[in-house]
C-alpha cells in the first residue's frame, strides 16, 4: 500500500507555544486515519497544517510522493487534491446550500446542470435535500455542519480532512453522516482520509488506525484493537473508553489480583507490583474476587456496575436490565487483563 499523506517530524509554533511537536505519520490508500485527543492537544493544528492554512516551524509534509509544506513555504490548499471539512464550516454566505456543494464539480468540469443534480443527491443522502434553497444564514449550525461535509465529500479528492464533523450533530445524524462518508470513500478510488475527533467510540469505528495526541505529540498509534486493548498508558486508557486499573502482582509469569490468578495474554512481566487495566466488558460475575457493589447505572441495552474490591474500584458491564443492587456483595472474574507499561502524567 503506497502513502498519500507522509507527515515527517511536524512541528508548529503559535508565538511561543509549541501546538504540535515532532509528529510522524503515514496514511495509505484508502486508509482513514483517527486523530483523537482532549481538547487543546493539536488535533485541529494538524489538520489545518495538512491542509496548508498554518506553516510550519520544523518537518515536512509530503502529498502523493510530492513535499508541499516545510518550515520554508507550503504549496496553497488549492493546489493540493483534498475535501476539507473545517469546525467553523467555512460556508459562502451568499450563495444557495446546493450551488456550495455543487461548486466543488463545476471546479471539475461538470456542467451546471450535471453538478446540481450530483449534489441535490448527495445533500438528499446526508439528509438535507429540502434545504438546497437555503442560504448558511437560514441553517441551523448542524445543517451547516452538513451543508460543509457534503461540499468536502462532492470533491474527487486524494485525501479527505475531517475535523470533528460531527461534533454538533445530534446521535441519529451522526450516524448518517458516518455511514456516507464510508460510502462516499469507497467509491472515491483509493482516497485516504485524517478524521479528527474528540469521540473515542467514533474514532475506533471509523477507523483503520488511531493515533493519540496529548499536547501537541504522539502518545500511540495503533489500529482500535490496539490501543483500546492495550493501550500504552493509563491516560491512553482512559481517552479511549472506560477504564479501571488494579493493583496486581506478577511473578515473572502470571499475575493475580488480590491472590486471584488472571488470565493473561502476553505473560512474562517482570517480577513485583504492576497496575493492570481493566475494562468494563473484561469482567463478569462468578469468579473468585470478591466485591462489593457500590453503584448500579442502567443504561438501556446494557447496566453498568461500580465495584469496590480488595484490589481496587472497577467498572463491569453487563447486558440487560439491573439484576443486582448496591450493597450486593458477590465474586467476580477478571476474563482478561492488561499491564500497563508506565503511569500516566497527570
């Protein structure tokens, strides 16, 4: 699989602030690329320096085997074969929903009318077809959110730039929405895709792999399996879902919590204490760990119980309804376990 999109030891400078620090990254052919990250961890720095609108410090990015931005210039975004889909939605104001979408095809050569039809299908797709009339001014911010992704989705790009495009949509859409931009990327012959995201469980199901940033570097990189089954820290851990960490004890072989011998799938960590992290599907009742049940939660298709054990506080999760309460005490077994590498920063 060749790359579309090299990014070799990116660094960007606001001023005196580092936003982005030493960041290496492939994205192959049709590969989709999750950045996922609180807040201020320069998810949205590095989309904008892919696309060419923040020059950079140090580094170079490199486009289909071609170097467009280093710390000495940048070719401009119209010049790079990308749809870009930007928080602030980025729309023109005085043109009509579908002539936004429809631009993009007439840039490629389609005819007026070929291009209105395209897009009239593609807004129709995303749910907001009777909308093609309406100027941004006239939208809702998720309907302008929508308005920009079918703009960036109309372009027969080589790579595709998403920078939490469904942040403001509610849970129904977002799934529309997810659902054409895997179909729209199917079909685009190839087209790679960087998919910014502060949604752990969207970035583990859109993706091929995800990389994890914490102020402005690289913690992993791995495909979801990966860093949401083992995730190279406790603050990796918990950005990537639910996660509760134990106190266990290895022998050089195994490991058990509170003298309970836990399944292990790479045995051989050194001898002594280890924080083994723990997710809430990991668990089940029936075991040998005893605990007490401080906190029941249902949250429809499943329940969520809160536990305190000699070992620590956990979080199991069990399909249904709530078949315990709190103040149960009962025995629970921990099917699989991971060690964590090293403490996070806090």
């Amino acid at each position: 699989m060749s790359s579309v999109l090299e990014c070799r030891r990116v660094s960007v400078d606001y001023g005196s602030v580092r936003a982005l620090s030493g960041v290496d990254l492939i994205v192959g052919e049709g590969e989709t690329l999750a950045l996922l990250g609180p807040s201020g961890s320069g998810k949205t720095t590095l989309v904008h320096a892919i696309a060419g609108l923040v020059p950079l410090s140090e580094g170079e990015i490199v486009l289909n085997g071609e170097v467009v931005a280093d710390r000495h210039g940048s070719a401009p975004p119209d010049k790079r074969r990308m749809g870009v889909v930007f928080q602030n939605y980025a729309l023109w104001p005085h043109m009509s929903a579908l002539d936004i979408v429809a631009y993009p095809l007439r840039r490629a050569g389609a005819s007026k009318e070929r291009a209105r039809k395209d897009g009239a299908q593609l807004m129709e797709r995303l749910g907001i077809g009777e909308l093609g009339q309406r100027r941004p001014s006239q939208l809702s911010g998720g309907q302008q959110q929508r308005v920009g992704l079918a703009r960036a989705l109309a372009r027969e790009a080589d790579l595709y730039l998403f920078d939490e495009p469904t942040a403001h949509l509610d849970s129904a859409v977002r799934v529309v929405v997810q659902t054409e931009i895997g179909r729209t990327r199917k079909g685009g012959g190839g087209a790679a895709a960087v998919y910014s995201t502060h949604d752990a469980a969207e970035a583990l199901a859109m993706a091929d792999r995800v990389a994890l940033l914490r102020h402005g570097s690289l913690v992993q990189v791995g495909t979801p399996r990966e860093v949401y089954e083992r995730p190279v820290d406790q603050w990796a851990a918990q950005l990537t879902g639910p996660a509760s960490v134990l106190s266990g004890l290895s022998n050089g072989s195994s490991v058990s919590v509170a003298g309970v011998p836990i399944d292990m799938s790479d045995p051989g960590y050194p001898a002594g204490p280890v924080d083994l992290l723990v997710r809430p599907d990991w668990v089940i009742p029936g075991g040998s760990l005893s605990g007490t049940i401080d906190e029941v939660l249902f949250r429809g298709p499943h329940t969520d119980y809160r536990v305190e054990s000699p070992a620590g506080e956990f979080l199991a999760r069990i399909g249904g309804p709530p078949a315990m309460v709190a103040g149960t005490v009962c025995g629970w077994r921990v099917r699989w376990g991971w060690v964590l590498g090293r403490t996070a920063e806090r």
